[in-house]
C-alpha cells in the first residue's frame, strides 16, 4: 500500500490557523536572515556571476536578494500594522484623512497572497544562483557561509509562507483614483524595465542573465499577487497617451544604455523606422480609411535628405549639420512632397484618393 501526500493535505486550514502568529515569525526570521546573509560571501571565486566573494559589499544579485528580504519584512509589519489600526470605531483608527485613505488602500492589497508569492520567490531565487555557483566553480564546495545562511532563511521563509492563511483577493480596481500617483506608477514601471533590461543584455555571463530572468520573474509575481499588477494595469487604460508616451521614451533611451554597441544602436534604428511605417499605416488606413501604400514614398525622401547630410562616406553634401538639424530638415522634406503630391488628389475620390 502506498501513500501520496499534497500540499493541501499536508498543511490543512484547520493548521494555518493555529499556526497564523508562528507563520509570521517564520517569515520574518526568515527575511532578517536572507537580508543579512546578502552582506556575507556566498561564493568562494570571483568568476562566478557577479563576484558574490566581498564580506559587507553585496553584489548586484545579492541586492536583488536583500529586496525581496525586504519586500517580505514590509508585507509583515502590515499583516500586524492593519489590524492594529482597526475598522473605523477601532481605538487605533487613523485620525487624518489621508491616513484614513491609506489604510483604506492597504486592505485592499492581497498582503498575505504576496507573502506567499515572495516566500516561494525568495527560495527558487537562491536555489538558482547556488545551483549556478556550482556549476560555474565546479561544485557545492565552493559554495560560501553566506549562500547556505541565505538558502536556510529562504527554506524558513518558505516554510513560514505556506503556514499563512491565503487571505483576500486583490480589488485595487476600486480604491480612489489618484491620477498623478498613477502617472507616476506607470513612469517608475517602465524605468524599472528599462534599467533592468539594459543591465540584464550587458552581462556576459549567462548565469547573472539567468539568475537576474527569476529575480524579475519574482517580483512580477508578488506585483500580481498582491494586486499591484492589476492597478498598474487599470492605471495604464485610464492613462493611455502616457503609457504610450513612456513606452516609446524608453524605447528610446534604450540604445543609450548599451555602451554605444553598433550592433544594438542599428537594431534600434531599424525599429524606430518600421515604428513611424506603421504610425504611417495606421493614419492612412486605420484613422483615414484610405487604402494607399504610397504613403512610403514621403518616407523614403525623407531618408534621402538625412542620408545625403549625413556624417557617412557616400553622403552628396558637404554641408554636415547637427543630428536634431538633419531630422528637422528631412521632415519638413517630406512634408512639402506630401502637400505638393496630395493637393491634387483630393480632386479625386474613392480608391483613386
């Protein structure tokens, strides 16, 4: 006879309710470790990821670490700091409102459902980066005190996270809209992304790409878990010309943050030039209903006219002015062919338009 056990029936509801203040000081304890294990060396050799060796001076992976740590000790003192404040007739109910709409918020948030989220997060995080020492020093032996103290806290954690109680759903989608925090929320998300993807394309060792992918994949998932994901996402239909505006500022800067790589800025160039194709696209067909691909053309001068002005070999014209001129120029280029062009078109009706 054999016997199979599940989580479920592992830890039953009747035992997350016992065990509610056992699980908070096991999440708890957990986070302090995991933080302070950040400042110790977890690895024995500076080849592996990111130089994990310095006693007091954590690296980038390891300040990655110390964030959930932190992110875990915030959702804590919150599972104790809203209770306390109580409902509305309770002894410790804030007295401003701002305060008021703060908590309002806070019992919003699916706290406990991050927590859960992040002690999972916190232990396939340090179990990846250990697996990763190993294998890029040649085993567990190179392995530090401080990345067995992190894996231990990160087990703890774990262990203290699936003791809580599940706790509510997320409903952000009905706290009071704040139309420049939420300006704000969405610019912050997409500098997070842009620092991050800039940081993660230029390493050169694998392992930090890798180890970096989970780090990003768990705090997207705390985001989601706790309801954050979901306000963002509200926050960006109310807010679209801004989401916009910000996605296509990042996109931007992007090419920026590659250490001048030809290889990145010519991809990035070509990406930006399909991007004004296809706003070109969509005002012709989409806005205008037009059925019309000449519109590439005007596109097409105006390259011209950069390229002719431009710094390289071939360039027709000795008159080499500065970037911000050459596009000016080149826009209004096109603009004129396209008025000189389109005047007489409007002459002309259906699929000749």
């Amino acid at each position: 006879m054999t016997f199979t056990f599940t989580a479920n029936q592992l830890i039953t509801p009747e035992l997350q309710r016992r065990s509610w203040n056992l699980s908070r000081i096991l999440c708890t304890v957990g986070a302090v470790g995991f933080a302070v294990s950040a400042f110790l060396p977890w690895a024995y050799g500076a080849d592996a990821l990111d130089d994990m060796t310095f006693l007091g001076s954590p690296s980038v992976l390891q300040f990655l670490g110390l964030g959930l740590a932190i992110i875990l000790l915030l959702i804590m003192a919150m599972t104790i700091i809203e209770p306390w404040l109580g409902g509305p007739t309770g002894t410790h109910s804030p007295k401003s409102p701002l305060a008021a709409t703060l908590v309002a918020i806070s019992k919003r948030i699916a706290w406990v459902r991050g927590a859960r989220a992040t002690g999972i997060g916190m232990l396939v995080y340090i179990a990846l980066t250990l697996v990763a020492i190993a294998l890029e020093l040649g085993g567990l032996v190179n392995i530090e005190y401080g990345g067995w103290i992190a894996l231990l806290s990160a087990l703890v954690a774990f262990v203290g996270s699936r003791l809580l109680i599940p706790g509510r759903e997320p409903y952000l989608d009905r706290v009071p809209k704040f139309p420049v925090l939420e300006i704000i929320g969405i610019a912050l998300m997409l500098a997070v992304i842009l620092f991050a993807a800039a940081y993660a394309l230029n390493q050169d060792d694998g392992g930090v790409f890798l180890v970096l992918l989970a780090g990003i994949g768990v705090l997207t998932a705390i985001a989601l878990r706790t309801g954050l994901g979901g306000w963002l996402s509200e926050a960006g239909q109310r807010h679209r010309n801004v989401l916009v505006f910000s996605a296509f500022l990042a996109a931007f800067l992007f090419p920026f943050t590659q250490n001048g790589s030809d290889a990145n800025m010519s991809i990035a160039t070509q990406v930006l030039i399909f991007a004004a194709t296809a706003i070109g696209l969509n005002i012709v067909v989409g806005l205008a209903g037009l059925l019309d691909l000449g519109y590439i053309a005007f596109l097409g001068a105006g390259a011209f006219t950069a390229a002719t002005m431009s710094m390289s070999a071939f360039a027709t014209i000795s008159w080499k002015p500065p970037f911000i001129v050459v596009m000016l120029i080149a826009g209004l280029v096109s603009a004129t062919l396209g008025l000189l062009i389109g005047s007489p078109t409007l002459r002309v009706s259906g699929d000749y338009l």
